[in-house]
C-alpha cells in the first residue's frame, strides 16, 4: 500500500467534465446510478487503496471479513457521491440536498467576536460542500490547501463554478500563504485548515489513533496557536443519499494562562480525539488513500 501522502490529487479532469455533464442533463439520480459502477472498477483495479480501506475497517475497527468488503466499495461509492456533490453544489446545478447544522451557533460566535478564526478539518466526509453554504454566516471562507490538483482541473472547476463565494489560498514555499491567511483573519473571515496530511519533510507529532500511533502534521496546529484566535473542529458527513451532517466544536483558544505550545497540544490532542470519534461514527468515510499508520 502507498506508505505516504504524494500531495497530488488522483483525480482526473475528464470525470469531473462526465460527472457534471450526467447531473446537469440527466438529473442527480441517474449520476449516483452510474457512480455505483465506478466504484466497482476502483474497488477491484486500484488495489492499493483498496487494501488501505479494507486494512482500516478490518483491522482498525475489527469489523468482518464481509462487512470490511462491503464497506470498502460503499467507501468507493459515497467518495464518488461526494465529489459530485462537491461540484453541483459549487455549480449552481439543481439538486436535492439537505443539511443539518449541529454547532453553527459556536460558528457564529467566532464570526461574532470580529477576530476571524480558524476551522480544523479533515479529509473524511464531505467539508466542501456543507462549508459552501456557510456563506449564511456572512463572512467569506478560505480553505487552505496544497497545490496538488493538476492544473487542468482548477482551470475547468473554476469555469464551472465561476469561484462563487469560494477562496482557495495555497500553500507556498515562500510562506505566502501565512501572509494570506493573516490579512483573511484581519478581515473576520474563516480559514479552514486540514490537520490529517502532511509532505514528506514536514514536521509531524506521534498521537495515539484508532490503536495505534499515526504521524500528525504541527504545521496547522503551530498556526492556529500562533494567530491567537478562535478555533472550532469542523466536520460534515453524508447520512443518507441526499443529506449531510454538519460538526461545528465548542470554541478553543488560547487563555492567558497557558502558552501558545500548551495551547497547541491541548488543540492537538482534541483534534485527534474527535478525528477518533467521527472515523468511527462514520467508518466508510475515510478518504486517506495512503497508509495513515506508516512509521
């Protein structure tokens, strides 16, 4: 199995051209139909992430031989699912989809506060797509990323979407992106930061995670203590073929009694605590194609 994160997505532009194609003129049904194929060629041709997936459910959650299999195709299945409502959402295209919001109000205080904040996620479930809507907050929301989307795929996304209310900054050699994630802060904007992958050559910390000590990167975490503002571990998950289960945590910041390493361990340590807690609530929604455990 791929023992690390290349920082490259494996997706390709021709599918996402298909998928919005299929939603846009055949309806969001017949698309989830067709989808139940492709993950069917994933689950047998991509071995490698096959035996990623099948190891986490099978020996990370102890689950059976037959519900592991099950559960690695569903995983193919819902990955897929997510990614084309990742799109029809950011699109504008018709679609069904409901959402529950559980801790928008911790959300709103954030914004409330007027110091902007930061939002720790992860790549289980399907933050893109809730975190759209969150425009209702009245303030713009930044994700930041690593520059590993093949260029043709930015170029038709943003054709498609017209980067309606969304703003990327990513990550630079030059620390650019610290200097953007500054000013967005100044503005009382959110920033949304994955906490889950790193680069080889990263600084990373060893934290106890479904059994086993896995590698976290302290890149995120030295930020967040480090611009002083508030912070909420946020999550969403697909439950049902067209509804989405948003997580907004309880507010963390630094207090004045503890320093900005006290404050970005104890920020660690409830990140991994509630990474441990959502993987296991929703098993087949881990999207960490790589050997998260590798030493």
């Amino acid at each position: 199995m791929p023992q690390q994160w290349q920082g490259r997505s494996q997706a390709r532009p021709l599918g996402y051209r298909i998928m919005v194609f299929i939603a846009r003129n055949l309806g969001m049904g017949m698309s989830y139909f067709i989808l139940r194929f492709v993950a069917f060629h994933y689950l047998i041709f991509s071995r490698d992430s096959t035996r990623v997936v099948y190891h986490l459910l099978r020996h990370r959650l102890h689950m059976s031989r037959w519900r592991s299999i099950r559960g690695t195709y569903r995983n193919y299945f819902i990955f897929a699912q997510t990614l084309l409502d990742k799109v029809v959402v950011m699109a504008g295209i018709d679609n069904k989809l409901t959402y529950e919001f559980d801790g928008e109000e911790n959300l709103r205080e954030i914004v409330r506060r007027g110091k902007g904040g930061i939002l720790l996620s992860a790549h289980v479930g399907n933050w893109e797509a809730a975190g759209h809507l969150l425009k209702r907050l009245n303030t713009r929301v930044n994700v930041v990323m690593f520059d590993g989307e093949q260029q043709q795929i930015k170029e038709y996304l943003e054709s498609v979407t017209g980067r309606r209310n969304l703003n990327v900054i990513l990550v630079k050699p030059d620390l650019s992106h610290v200097y953007a994630m500054g000013e967005a802060l100044q503005n009382n904007e959110l920033i949304c930061l994955h906490a889950d992958r790193f680069l080889e050559g990263n600084k990373t910390v060893k934290r106890l995670f479904l059994t086993e000590e896995a590698n976290f990167p302290l890149g995120p975490f030295i930020l967040a203590a480090s611009f002083k503002v508030p912070v909420s571990l946020v999550f969403a998950f697909k439950e049902t073929r067209s509804h989405y289960h948003f997580y907004g945590s309880t507010i963390l910041q630094c207090s004045e009694l503890e320093s900005k390493a006290e404050f970005r361990e104890r920020l660690l340590d409830a990140f991994v605590e509630a990474l441990d807690q959502k993987v296991k609530m929703y098993p087949e929604q881990w999207f960490n194609y790589f050997n998260f455990w590798a030493k």
